[in-house]
C-alpha cells in the first residue's frame, strides 16, 4: 500500500531508541521516508533508519542544533523521545534529570518558536509511587515517584500542560507502561526483563529474573503502543482531554506469566529469581492502570494478550537469530 499524500514534515528526537526505531519507520509509512527525519545523538545501528529516510545527528541538549534542524526542514510534527530510563537513570540522576527535563523544555520552546502543529512526548507509570493506589491506578492520582527518571516524568506532564494552557501548544502524551519488542534490545528500565526474558529463552533455555515471580506490572506490546501513539496524535484536538498524560494499560504481568507463556513453547525452559535493586522501584509501581479516560475519548484498545504476544515474539525472534546465524564454513 502507498503511503498517503501529506503536508506533514516529522521530527522524531531518540529515532534509534526502543520505541523511535520502530515508531519512525510506521511514521514513514504512512507520510513518505522523505517526510519523517529521525534524528539521535549518534547515528543508527540500524540499516533500514538510514535508508528510509533522511537521519539528522543531533544532541537534544544543544537548542542550536535543534534551530538548525527545524530552519532546515520545517516540521509540523514532533515525536521527541530521548530519555534515559528508570534503572539506567539510577546510575546517574544528575544527567538523568538535565537530558530528560531539559531535553524536553528545548523540543517545547523549539515548537513554541516554529509554530509547530503537534508535540507527542512519551510519559511512564513511572510518575506513580508509593502512595499510588496499585490496582487500576486511576487517571487522577497521587503521585510521588521515587526514582529520578519518574520525578522527571511527572516535572514533564506539568509542563506539557502548561505550554498547553499558556501558548496553545498542541502537546499530547502517553503513560506508558513497560514496553516488550523483538526488534530493539532492552534499553535500562526496570521492565526490560520481559524483553530479555524472551531472547534468553530462544538463546539458553533459561533466565535469572531481577524481579520476584509475582511481581505484577502493566505492560504493552511495542505494535499496541506504537499505534496509541499514532492514534493519539491523530484524534481532533477536541477529543484530547488529558493534557498531562494519558494512562494507558495492556496486560498486567509477572514474571511468572511470561515464563508458563513460553513454557508452551518451549518446554525445557526454565527461570529462577535473583531480586535487586530494581524490585524496589517495581515495587512502587502500579500492578494495573485504569485507562477508561483513553478509551472513551480517543478509542484506545489494545490488540495482543499474553498468548498472541508469546506467539508473535518467540516467531519474530527465531527469524531474527536464523538471519543473523553465521554462515557455515
């Protein structure tokens, strides 16, 4: 299928991230490779990023390069997606806290200043705390979040609603939840266990989980959460009525889940737990989210349980790994 006419030019910061890599490429198929510029702080592993479309290597710190970028093409539309995750951010909250917040003030002046149509900026469940209510965690909540990348995260709903209700600024987010792909490695939260838990099972047959078996979290499948971003974006401004973020659910996982899940498929796999310290970061987190605020104004629901995602990630994998074998000599 062709992609569609469009007068749309998209800037999609963090291109080469877990969620850009593959959210840039459906962006370019539905507005054209030329139409969509994916931009990192250092060029992509990936081929396919650079031979869809043009790539831009940028620092999102650096608002000159930034300036330059936007003289040069002129978007309408912003994916800005940097950001350094949960458990990665641990290790360094000081630059965790400039690249995530800072990160984001230069994309919202930048739109401010180019009087860019849209802004998506991804948030987490991460803004939600100790004190959250931990069952079908509610759109409106208490929040007090206990690790810098989630401090980060509820600093960034504020201000994404204040550029809203200041300068008009079209910016619309996302809560996610944890995020599973075959297509692009963990990348430091503390739900990247069910990404790697699924590599390790094709690979050795077996995994040592960081999280304890029963410790439930929200996840989403990468293609649900790609098209909620989309949809999102797309709805009539009137239809958006949560501009801080939107929670977003899918399934609610243990570690446990995931492994029967796979145990139907591979029969000899087998997991132990090795709790560290990002059980005490899961542990602040919500075990599901109430996302009926989604649902109703924008028509948010996912596509995949755990069966289909199980099915669907153990498929694409082995592909993978069968692609990439050597070749024998």
């Amino acid at each position: 299928m062709a992609a569609k006419a469009t007068k749309e030019m998209v800037l999609v910061i963090g291109a080469c991230g877990q969620l850009g890599s593959e959210l840039t490429l459906e962006l370019r198929y539905l507005y054209g490779g030329a139409n969509v510029v994916a931009a990192d702080i250092a060029p992509p592993k990936q081929a396919e990023l650079l031979e869809s479309g043009p790539f831009e290597q940028a620092d999102v710190l650096d608002m000159k390069a930034l300036r330059h970028l936007a003289s040069k093409y002129t978007f309408t539309h912003i994916y800005h997606l940097a950001a350094i995750l949960s458990a990665a951010g641990e290790k360094n909250p000081e630059f965790t806290w400039r690249l995530n917040m800072d990160g984001l003030l230069h994309v919202l002046d930048l739109a401010r200043e180019q009087k860019t149509a849209r802004v998506f900026w991804p948030s987490s469940i991460a803004v939600f705390g100790p004190h959250t209510p931990r069952h079908h965690t509610p759109q409106y909540t208490p929040m007090d979040p206990n690790t810098v990348y989630g401090i980060s995260k509820q600093a960034g709903e504020l201000w994404c609603a204040y550029y809203f209700e200041k300068y008009g600024l079209d910016v619309r987010s996302l809560r996610y939840p944890g995020l599973i792909s075959y297509k692009a490695p963990p990348g430091g939260g503390t739900t990247d266990y069910a990404v790697d838990i699924y590599h390790k099972a094709l690979k050795e047959q077996k995994y040592a989980c960081y999280l304890r078996e029963d410790t439930f979290l929200p996840m989403l499948y990468m293609p649900d959460a790609i098209i909620a971003a989309l949809d999102l974006v797309q709805a009539p401004a009137s239809q958006v009525t949560v501009r801080s973020a939107y929670n977003l659910g899918g399934m609610s996982l243990a570690p446990k889940d995931i492994a029967a899940a796979i145990h139907e498929h591979i029969p000899a796999f087998e997991i132990s737990y090795q709790p560290d310290y990002r059980q005490q970061i899961a542990d602040s987190w919500p075990q599901s989210i109430d996302d009926s605020s989604a649902r109703h104004d924008w028509g948010w629901k996912p596509a995949y349980d755990l069966p289909a995602m199980t099915a669907d990630m153990l498929q694409n994998l082995k592909t993978n790994l069968s692609a990439n074998a050597p070749l024998p000599l």
